[in-house]
C-alpha cells in the first residue's frame, strides 16, 4: 500500500474501528434500543465518506414509490442553518432544510420532505400529519442506529472499494466492513457503462455477500444540460455538440467532483475549474471569483455546474453576467446488466408486504 500522511493516523482509526464497533454490539444485542415502525421505512446510506451517488439512487426510489403511496424524505439536511426537525415548505431553502433535501423536494412536489437530526423526532412529526406518509426514504442513514429501518440498500463506490480502506480518520469508512452486513442490498454505484461481468464477480467476491445479501451494479446517467434560470428560448437543454466548442469553468462543491469534471470536459475546447467542499454555501466572494474566471476565459464561456450546486446557486443574488449563463448537469441512476426490473421487485416485494 502506497504511504500517505494519513496512515499516521492509524492508531485513532483503530480506536474510532473500536467505538463503532462496540456501538454496533451493543445496538444488535439490544442494549441500545433501535425504534421499529409498522410502515415501510427505507434507508439509504453508505460505509465510505463522501459522495457515492445515494441522490440518485434515492429519487430513482421516489419515482418508483410516489405514483402508488404517499411517500415522505427524511434527512439529516447537512449545510441547513436551522435545528431540530423541519417539514419543508414551498418557503424553504437549502440553508433551511440542506441542498439534496431541497433537490428533491424542487424535483417531485407530491414529496413530503423532513430534516431532523434525531430521525426518531423526524418520523414522530411525518406520523403527525393530517396526511402521514405510507413509505418513508430515510437518507444517509446507515449509521444512524436509533431506528431499526425495514430495509437497508449500503451504497458502495466503485472507485473507492470498501476493503481497501480504512476507519476514520486514516480512511474514509465511517464503520468497520462488518456494518456492511446490516444491508439487504449493497449496491456499486458509479461503475463503468461498459463493466464486464466477469469485473462484476470479481467484486461481489471482495464484498462477501451473506447469503440473504443482493448485489446490483449501476452507473451513474448523465442527463443533456439545463439553464439554472429558465428563459424565453423555447429549448432550455443543450446536446454535447453545441457545447463542443465553448469554453466552460466547471464548479462543483460535492464530495467526489472527479467524475463530474469528466463529464463537463467532454462539453469544453477548454475546461477551468472551481471546487468546493461538500454541501459549501456559496459566498459572494465565491460568486465574485466565478464571474471573474467567467470574464478572463472569454465572451463565450458558460458556467457548467452539478445538480445539487445549482440549488444553491438559484438562491444566490447572481450577477447577471453569471445567471444567464450557468447550466447545470442533471443526473440519474442506471442499474446495470437490464437488472433495474428486479431491484425494483424487490425492494417493492418489501413494501407491499409492510
């Protein structure tokens, strides 16, 4: 293994591998309690920090669900500058409720949308309402313990596999690779279009699946860009060859902009640019540093930014040099090997069952 500053830190992952280890014990033998419901509770998550694609693997969910029930997003709502549990409003804003829960709720109307901290409080609120939801998408929640979901799809990055990594704070896993045993379906996001099957055994073989254990391989879409703002011009999506031969500064505050940047490349003569942490709030010195990289590279650049930057970026006051040229890249989620129809049975299978 090649050496990094990180492994420094080896003996503080081997405590941190220690204490969610025993948190885990003490959870499934019951000496913590986890909350069970009788509805259908979904929890999407993953083992490694970072972006992971759940997003689209969690609307790809919601437009399974929504035609037939009633169904309800609870998120933690990372970068939201409010507390406690929050019911999304047409008001709201991604510093009120987090930029992906705010995505989602822009995105499919009929979605109820809860951030809370404490999941348990957040589920106590949706089963409150007037209209309670039948299905509830528990995002980001594989750690999150105090509720004991029905059902549980572990999200695995392609690029950065599970086995060869470490625990916080030398690696990026957020729990020993037992956590994976939680999961009824472990899903490798962000592969290849073109994955081989044999590649595919190869990794189900390194992920050790338990015998009731699913493993589903998918890719990540993307989709024709679109303007942030919408115009008078009758199409509001451009194909890769009117942009071919633009200029472009890509802008990208997510966990893993690597593949994002791949793809706006694949738009640009030439390709500038600009990353920020994940969930960051853009700043008017940030915004002021992209209309200036704006105006250096040319009359006809464009700004090409992520799905869930340009929900932060609409609730900006953009200059209008940037707001009537900022495009954005929409995404969805593929599942690999024509195996979409029997992911969908079978997390349905558990829904109507519940």
């Amino acid at each position: 293994m090649e050496f990094t500053p990180r492994l420094l830190l080896l003996p503080f992952s081997w405590l941190f591998c220690f204490i969610t280890r025993t948190r885990n014990f003490l959870y499934n033998r019951g000496v913590f309690k986890s909350k069970s419901y009788d509805l259908p509770i979904i929890s999407v998550g993953n083992i490694t920090v970072g972006g992971t694609g759940k997003t689209p693997l969690t609307e790809l969910l919601i437009r399974t669900f929504s035609p037939e029930f009633r169904c309800a997003l609870l998120s933690r709502g990372y970068g939201r500058k409010t507390k406690g549990p929050v019911l999304a409003t047409e008001s709201s804003t991604p510093l009120s409720i987090g930029d992906e829960p705010r995505q989602m709720q822009l995105k499919y109307p009929t979605l109820k949308v809860m951030v809370a901290e404490k999941r348990v409080l957040g589920i106590s609120k949706l089963l409150k309402l007037t209209d309670p939801p039948q299905v509830i998408l528990m995002d980001d929640a594989y750690q999150h313990r105090a509720v004991n979901p029905g059902f549980s799809i572990l999200v695995v990055d392609y690029f950065r596999p599970m086995h060869k990594d470490f625990c916080l704070p030398a690696g990026n896993l957020r729990e020993p690779l037992s956590g994976r045993k939680r999961a009824n379906i472990m899903i490798v996001n962000k592969c290849p279009a073109d994955l081989t099957k044999r590649e595919s055994e190869i990794i189900t073989r390194k992920l050790c699946p338990l015998a009731h254990q699913q493993i589903f391989f998918s890719c990540i879409d993307y989709q024709p860009p679109k303007k942030l703002f919408k115009t008078t011009e009758p199409d509001t999506s451009l194909s890769a060859g009117k942009f071919s031969k633009r200029p472009i500064l890509a802008v990208a505050g997510i966990g893993n902009p690597v593949p994002f940047f791949k793809e706006a490349r694949k738009y640009a003569s030439q390709l500038e640019t600009l990353s920020f942490r994940d969930h960051h709030d853009f700043t008017s010195g940030d915004i002021q540093k992209m209309a200036h990289t704006l105006k250096n590279m040319g009359s006809q650049t464009i700004v090409l930014t992520t799905e869930k930057d340009a929900v932060r970026l609409k609730d900006k006051d953009l200059p209008l040099e940037l707001s009537g040229k900022t495009w954005y890249i929409p995404i969805e989620l593929e599942i690999l090997f024509n195996e979409q129809d029997t992911f969908i049975k079978t997390v349905e299978h558990y829904v109507k069952k519940n």
